[in-house]
C-alpha cells in the first residue's frame, strides 16, 4: 500500500547501498572462497564470481555436452570444470536438451506451457514448426554433491550456487551431509509452468530448514508481463550455524 509504512524508502536505501555483487560479497567472508557452480552453462557466473572473489576456488558443473566445451574453454585460473549433473542419483540420468541452450534440464519443457509467452504465441498461431529441438533426451553421469564433496575432499563451501532449470531440489536432496558445512546458498527457483516440474518455496524449505537453513534474501524476482505471475526468484540463503564464521 503507497500510504502504509516506509518501505519504498527503505528500498531505494537498500538499492543505493546493495547491489546483488555487494550482497554476495557480505555473505561471502572467506577471502579465498570455495564456491561450487552448479549449471554453469557457458561460463557466465564463473567469470561473474572470479570478478567479485578473484582468490576463489572454483568447481563448476555443466551436463550439457555442447555448452561444457564452451564452458571448459573459458581459461581462469582456479576453476575446475566437470561435465557432470549434480542430481540425487550417482549414475546416470536423462537430460533434455532444447533449441535454446540455457533452457536445457533434467525435466521436459512443458509444450502445453500457459506461462511461457513464446509457447502460448505458437499455440496460438498454430506454429507447429516452433516445437521442433525441445526436448531431445541424452544420458549424461549424474554424481550426488555428498559424493562429489566427498571424493575431492571438500570441507567446506563458502558459496553454492544452483542454476539448474526446475531441478533445484534434485540438487539438493543428493547433498545433505555437504550442506551443514555450507556457509551461502544462491539459487534460481522455478515456479512457472516451462517445465513439466515445477518448484515451491515450500520444496526448498523443507530440505533447508532442517539444516539451519534461512532465507537472507530474495535478490531478483522474474514477473511475467503476459498473465501478472511471478516465473522465477533467485534467493540467497545462509546458514545459521556459520553466520559467525
């Protein structure tokens, strides 16, 4: 309500003085940082977070063959990349590749979509051409984060970072013992209908929680402009248990 309260002027005073890379940067204390990037995609938040934490040590993770080699490509210093799901399940898995690349999931783009403005155009044009390179399965291996953590003798993570298109709780129901010695979270949570999962913030919840696990901050918010909702948030958790630390 505009006539309720100060928060607007609250908020121009939070934006003036937090900008998403100084929020990281109050959450992440250690001046040499672990930080895993989960669904690293090209390489994007690997340079991202070498510019903001350029003594980190960097694990970066991407399933999808073609954008790995893009990935795998980016020369910095102190990073290690694996083609690799971080999922629930040591193995393999199936992984659905689609025209656009940072849409690639371990879930199927929903193509009855009422959210995604593109789908519902096409539907609407009866483009049927539009739906052709969704969905194309591969295997690709699969390791647990309480596998992968413990396998490079990882004792701690300063930052974990999930991007991984409706599959945030895949990620973290395979790290349970790696959590407690998690300092940060950062993840994209997926509420809209893209995909034929979709996540809540109850999900996340109820696995964090347990775990000392708070919401810090909500730190972008994507809003459909075709039907009011909100598609995605990326959110910052912290644990209570090494706040101090």
């Amino acid at each position: 309500m505009d006539n309720i309260g100060h928060s607007k002027s609250r908020n121009k005073e939070f934006h003036d003085k937090f900008s998403r890379e100084r929020l990281l940067q109050n959450v992440v204390k250690a001046g040499e940082p672990v930080i895993l990037d989960v669904g690293a995609h090209y390489g994007e938040s690997v340079v991202y977070f070498k510019t903001l934490f350029p003594k980190a040590s960097i694990y970066s993770f991407e399933p999808d063959p073609d954008s790995y080699k893009t990935l795998s490509s980016t020369a910095v210093s102190e990073v290690s990349y694996f083609n690799l799901a971080l999922s629930d399940t040591d193995g393999t898995v199936s992984f659905y590749r689609n025209k656009i690349s940072h849409t690639n999931s371990l879930f199927k783009v929903n193509l009855k979509s009422s959210d995604s403005i593109s789908i519902a155009k096409a539907i609407a044009e009866n483009d049927m051409q539009y739906f052709d390179g969704f969905n194309t399965e591969v295997k690709v291996p699969s390791m647990r984060l309480d596998s992968f953590t413990r396998q490079h003798a990882i004792d701690r993570i300063d930052l974990l970072k999930i991007d991984v298109q409706g599959a945030e709780c895949r990620v973290l129901t395979g790290g349970t013992d790696s959590l407690r010695k998690t300092r940060a979270i950062i993840l994209e949570i997926s509420f809209y209908d893209y995909y034929e999962h979709q996540t809540a913030f109850m999900d996340v919840e109820q696995i964090l929680s347990p775990l000392g696990f708070r919401l810090f901050s909500i730190s972008e918010i994507s809003n459909n402009p075709m039907n009011g909702r909100t598609d995605w948030a990326e959110v910052v958790y912290l644990n209570q248990d090494h706040v101090n630390s």
